[in-house]
C-alpha cells in the first residue's frame, strides 16, 4: 500500500502531516529499548500467540463440505485501509460462505516490523497451518505478498496466491514463477501532483521523507521518476530518509512557506510506533483518509481492490490456473476532497479539477443522472395523480353526503325510496374509493422496489447526490404507502361490524402507553394516569383510538427530554368524559375545528410526521359509540382531547341504535 499525503505550509504555518492506515490515540511506548534482548523475544512471542493463533482446537482442516481460503493482511485489523480491503473480499465471499470458509490471518507488519525476518512467525505459522489445506492465499499490501511468496514452499506448497494492493508491480516481477496474479496498486501520483500544484501554485520545493528501513518507500521512489519528470523545473525535489518519524518532525518543522511534504511510507516514532494517516493531512491518495483530517486528492479505493481479488480468487477457485488471469492495474481513482479542510485553507470548490466529488459540504448543486431524473420525474407524476384521486375522491362523498341532506329534507315523504337509492350510491362511492386506494400500493410499491434496485444494482455508478435523491424517493413512496393504508383503515371502519364487551380502559392506555415506552427506549415518557371509568364497546375500535390519541400527544412532545402524559375521567350518569393531556406544541384555538378533519393540519405538513388521518379515525370510532370528541389547547403550552363514551349500562342500547340506522358519514 502506498502512502502518499502532502503537508503543505500556507499562509506562512507550516503543516507537517505524517500518514498511516488507522487513528490509534492513547499508544503505549514500544518495548524497544526498555527490555533485554531476550526478555523483548519472549514479549513477542507472546503477542503472536495472542493475535496471530487462535486456539489449537479450531486450526484443523476445512469446515465439512468447505474449501478453505486464507486471507494474509500485511497490518492489523484495526487498520481502516485493512478493515476496507477486507470488506471488499466479504462483499464476494459472504453470500458463497455456504462453500467457502475464509480465514484471515494479520502480520502486523508496522508494529512489528522485525518479526517478519524472524523465524519464531514462520515456525508459529507453520505449525498453525500443518493441518490446513488452503486453495487459494489472498495477500494484501506488499509485506504479507513478500512474506507469502519467500515462505510459499513451507507454509502453502503449490497453492495459488492473488495479492491485492501490491506496489511497484512489474511484469518481471513473476517471471520466474507460477500461480500467482492479483490487483497491482497504482497510485496516481501524477494526478495527486497536479492537483497540489493547481491548489498551492506557490510549492517550490517538494519532499519525500522515508524511513531507512522501508522497502515500500524505496520501492515507490524507484518507479516514480516518470511522475517526477512531470513536474514544473522550478520545483525541487528530494528524498532524505530518517530512523523514526520523530527525527523527520525535527528536520521538517522549519521548512519555508513554499514547500510541501509527500509521506509515501510507513513511518514509525522512535518508540516503535506506527504513525497513522487519520492524523491532520492536505493531500492523500486513499479514500478511507478523507474526512478524518486530508483535503483530498486523486485516490483510491481500498475496498475495490479486495473486491477485485476475491474475484480473481473465486476464478481460481473455479479451475482457471493463476498465471493465465491478467494481473489487474489500478482499483478505481476519483477526485476526492474534504470540504472542511478545503474552507480551512480557504481553497474554493470552483478551483477544484472538473469532476470533482466534495464531500460534507453544507449546500450542494443538483447533480443528477438522466436515469435518475426520469425516475423522480415519473415517480412525481405518479404521486400528483394519486393525490388527485383522492381529492376527487373525497369531493366526491362529500357532494353525495350533501344531496343526501337536501333530499331527505325536501322528499320527507319518499325517505325509504332515496334512502335505499344513496344508500347504494354510498356504496358505490365507498367500493370506488376503497378500488382506487388498494389500487395505488401497485405503483407505490413499484416506485419502492425499482429505487431499491437502482440503489443495489447501479449505486456504484451514481455520485451521493443522486442516491440522496433515491432515497427520498423510496421514504416518499413509503409514505404515501402508509397514507394509503390509513385510508382504507379510516374506510373500513364505516362497514365494520362492531362487538362490545365491558373495556377497562385504564389497563388498554396502560398497555398501550407502554408499547409507544419500547418502541423509544431511550426517550424519557412518563404517564400519569387516574383509575379510568369503565364502559363498555368494541375493543379492538377503542384500543384504535386510545393509539391514535396517545402517539399524538406523544409525537407533538417530541422536542422536550421529559415527556409526560396525563390520562383522566370522569364517571357520568349518562356517559364518562376522559382526557388526554400533553404538555407539548399545543395548538391555536381558532384551528380547533380542523383537527378531525381528514388532512388537516393545524402545523406545517414537514414539522410533525403522520398522515393526517389519525384524528378523523379518532372521531369517528367514538361518534360510532355514541359519544362526542373535542380538544382545547394553547400554542407552546400543550394541549387536551377529551372524549365521550355511555355508561357501561347503556352501551349495548347505544350500540344497536348505531348499528341499525343508515350510515351516510363520508371521509
């Protein structure tokens, strides 16, 4: 893996960036030079045991019916760049996990650089791997390929091996060998170099630091004279190597303002320690590092290059010998920066090279595929004639409803005929309105399953703005799903049949308040409820309502860490009056009359979620029962629904009056 960042001094502040893979705070001092020889050999041996080894028992032979597939990381598996390359592999071989059993195996070759040459690793790994037979060896960075192919004979005789992120890769290089092919990391340094002098045309001077151990670093520097050759001849270049990264800080901090700092390797502190590319950097060549403190550059993706060696290995796997797979060059690059750091700098996004990919800017312009733009303009028209139809729908009943009125008054005497004549009408309407609502989950679930599909099938293709732009598409329909569903629910409830029994109504708001509690476990509601006058009607109707009022008072709550919610009654002759209390947004008062009407709101449709159904469901469960629904609130002080239901004596009388006379109520 190369690492490339550049550190560049503006404005007279000098930015001294050293890379690595992973953010690790906290680090304790390495044990070189604080223990004897042996004593730091035995303290190694013991680290390998713990990381390297797991335990005896599980390192046999391939799970029953499974080929096994060893994946050497050259670093540890905290390491952002190995955790992406490693992702990218479980992306091929998590659905084939049924026929594969893929082992991971991590060298750790930046902690400990010097184990590689010892031979305590090769013999721990031998051991380890007596009873395994592998059928492919994947390798990542150039460590674990180095190490793989010097051991080959004694560790995985004649086992293919696919490296991925390999760099310095020539085609001399497997000349003299077989089964060997992989993805080759060709970081475009070129591309990275023309972006740092685009945004900081003042570079003069530009250096190299390595350490003086580093094969990787003398490895890159060999074949960069290409890229180098590129560069203006007003700007110096130069390659000083240091022991530790503490001695290249020292030599760095005073460079004047027109030089830059490229880090292509991995750099240790005098302590042994891996320094890691999350740190604060200008310029890098990986995507896991913007975001975590790198302006960006021309970078690469370490998750496609493990994706594109799983591939090769599953060839492999499938009789395709190793050295007739072409070796791949290059995972993917794009032009990737960090908005923070480019405003911190105060490089505006217009001087960035065409096609350029911002990220975590605040305001961003519509970039958009034609694909994807004939699907929202679609997916539009689809929703604006869904809502077309339900207002012609809802015009519809309620202009029946009035010539039901008028007729009843002015043809007292041929009431049953007409009654019979709307009462049919009233059914028609109802079937149509019903037809038309069932109807529209067909588009609305479509529009859902294609944007899914376009996510899945086609993400990789689409830049941020325009999987944003699905996604709201796919929570639109989802939506305008569930407005459909509450429809046919507020519908039904017109033919429902109804079955009364006696209700305890203080355990049904218990128990549904609870439910509403575990559904947000880490948000603070409190009830506070009295003993409830009992009444008696349909269950599943008056738990319905006793939903709808709770999760209103609850979602209005919704911006105050302690929600209470006070539940009350009040035992009648004739009915019990109960109330609901919040203490949230309230409302004003002169709205009241809007709140059970079916899409009414009395607050912005985007400040509160629903459906705007929810209270004319309310409404008309308890007007079935006989009884009466009202609200009284302030605006920011909460607010009160109270309801009527009969005396539990009552409630069967009430009942088979409501159920024996015409219903003509419309939505």
């Amino acid at each position: 893996m190369v690492f490339l960042t550049f550190a560049v001094k503006i404005q007279g502040a000098t930015q001294v960036m050293i890379p690595n893979r992973e953010e690790r705070t906290g680090a304790r001092p390495g044990a070189s030079g604080r223990y004897p020889d042996v004593l730091a050999a035995f303290f190694a041996l013991l680290w390998v045991l713990m990381v390297l080894a797991p335990v005896q028992a599980l390192a046999g032979g391939a799970v029953q019916g499974r080929d096994n597939v060893l994946v050497l990381h050259s670093y540890s598996q905290d390491f952002v760049w190995t955790r992406s390359q490693q992702d990218g592999v479980d992306a091929v071989f998590g659905p084939l996990s049924a026929a594969y059993d893929v082992r991971m195996e991590y060298l750790d070759a930046l902690r400990q650089p010097g184990l590689l040459k010892k031979p305590i690793l090769l013999d721990l790994l031998r051991t380890k791997f007596a009873d395994q037979q592998f059928r492919v060896v994947l390798t990542s960075d150039n460590a674990a390929f180095d190490f793989a192919r010097a051991h080959r004979n004694e560790l995985f005789p004649g086992v293919p091996i696919v490296f991925m992120g390999l760099n310095g890769y020539q085609d001399s290089l497997l000349a003299s060998e077989t089964g060997i092919t992989g993805v080759a990391e060709d970081g475009d340094l070129f591309g990275t170099l023309q972006v740092l002098l685009q945004l900081a045309p003042q570079t003069r001077r530009i250096i190299f630091p390595g350490m003086l151990d580093d094969l990787t670093y003398r490895a890159i520097r060999s074949t960069a004279a290409k890229e180098l050759a590129a560069l203006p001849p007003q700007v110096a270049v130069e390659f000083p190597e240091f022991s530790d990264v503490d001695a290249a800080l020292d030599a760095l901090k005073t460079l004047p303002s027109d030089s830059a700092i490229v880090i292509m390797s991995n750099m240790r502190t005098r302590a042994g320690q891996g320094i890691s590319s999350q740190r604060v950097v200008e310029f890098t060549n990986w995507d896991c590092v913007v975001g975590h403190g790198a302006l960006g550059g021309s970078v690469i993706s370490g998750m496609e290059q493990g994706r594109q060696a799983a591939e090769i290995a599953l060839r492999v796997l499938r009789g395709e010998p190793a050295q007739a797979i072409p070796v791949r060059r290059g995972a993917g690059k794009t032009l990737l920066f960090d908005y923070q750091q480019l405003a911190r700098f105060g490089i505006p996004a217009s001087r960035l090279p065409k096609g350029a990919v911002v990220l975590f800017a605040p305001e961003r312009s519509l970039r958009i595929s034609h694909e994807a733009a004939w699907v929202s303009g679609v997916s539009f028209v689809l929703l604006l004639g869904v809502a077309a139809s339900l207002f012609l729908a809802v015009r519809r009943r309620r202009r029946a409803e009035e010539q039901v009125r008028t007729l009843n008054q002015e043809l007292e005497q041929r009431v049953q005929e007409r009654t019979a004549q709307l009462e049919a009408s009233n059914k028609e309407l109802e079937e149509f309105s019903y037809s038309m609502s069932h109807d529209m989950r067909s588009p609305l679930r479509a529009l859902d399953g294609y944007s899914t599909i376009l996510l899945e099938k086609y993400g990789a293709g689409f830049d941020d703005e325009c999987k944003r732009l699905l996604r709201v598409l796919q929570t639109s329909a989802r939506q305008q799903g569930r407005l459909v569903d509450d429809i046919l629910r507020f519908l039904a409830l017109g033919r429902q049949k109804m079955h009364p029994s006696m209700i305890d109504l203080t355990q049904m708001a218990s128990d549904v308040f609870a439910e509403f509690q575990a559904a947000e476990p880490a948000r603070q509601m409190h009830l506070d409820i009295g003993v409830l006058p009992p009444t008696r009607g349909d269950v599943s109707m008056i738990r319905l309502a006793m939903q709808n009022l709770l999760s209103n008072a609850i979602k209005h709550s919704s911006t105050d860490h302690q929600t209470l919610i006070e539940i009350a009654g009040v035992a009648g002759e004739q009915e019990h009056t109960y109330s609901i209390t919040d203490h949230g947004a309230g409302f004003d008062m002169r709205y009241a009359d809007k709140l059970f009407r079916v899409f009414e709101r009395v607050h912005p449709a985007g400040e509160y979620e629903g459906s705007g159904v929810g209270l004319a469901i309310v409404k008309r469960i308890i007007e079935r029962h006989g009884g009466r629904v009202w609200a009284e609130g302030r605006v920011g002080e909460g607010a009160t629904f109270y309801f009527t239901l009969p005396h539990a004596k009552l409630g069967d009388a009430r009942e088979g009056l409501h159920n024996s006379r015409p219903e003509f109520k419309a939505i």
